[in-house]
C-alpha cells in the first residue's frame, strides 16, 4: 500500500526536476544573449542600456542559479529515496 502512494510522488519529483533544469537552461541562455548584446559594440548604445542589458544578465543568471539549485534539490530527495527502497527490499 505505501508503495503505491509513494509512485505518483516520485514520478512528479522526476517531473519538477526536469522542469526546473529546463528552465535554469532557457534562463541561462536568455542571460548570455544579454551579455552578448552587453558587449558588442553598437552605435548609439548609451549608458542606459548598458545599464539595463547588464541588470536583466544579473536578473537572468541569478534565476538560473537558483534554477538550477532546486533542480538538485529533487534529485538529492530523489536519490534519497532510491537509496531506502533498496534498504527495504
């Protein structure tokens, strides 16, 4: 009985962490696009959207960060609890 209810939950962990991996991935991109258009050299490029660009890279990384540390946050309990399944079989 315990293994059943303790199926769905495993298969949504398995699910939010390639969720939120996914994510961290997208943000990362996103976030070196906003590098890239950070330092290349444009015309009329002013101050502030140098500013901007380089605020919206924090913005982005930092979210991928995070991202990417719940994402291995699922995996831990996941392993977790792959490792007392083994124990109690």
């Amino acid at each position: 009985m315990k293994n059943n209810r303790k199926k769905p939950t495993m298969v949504a962990l398995r699910s939010k962490m390639a969720d939120f991996k996914q994510f961290a991935i997208t943000l990362l991109c996103v976030g070196a696009f906003f590098y890239i258009g950070t330092i290349l050299p444009t015309s009329g490029k002013t101050e502030v959207y140098i500013n901007v660009y380089m605020g919206a890279t924090v913005l982005f990384l930092s979210l991928s960060i995070l991202f990417f540390s719940v994402s291995k946050k699922y995996k831990r309990i996941l392993d977790e609890s792959d490792d007392q399944d083994s124990f109690q079989q």
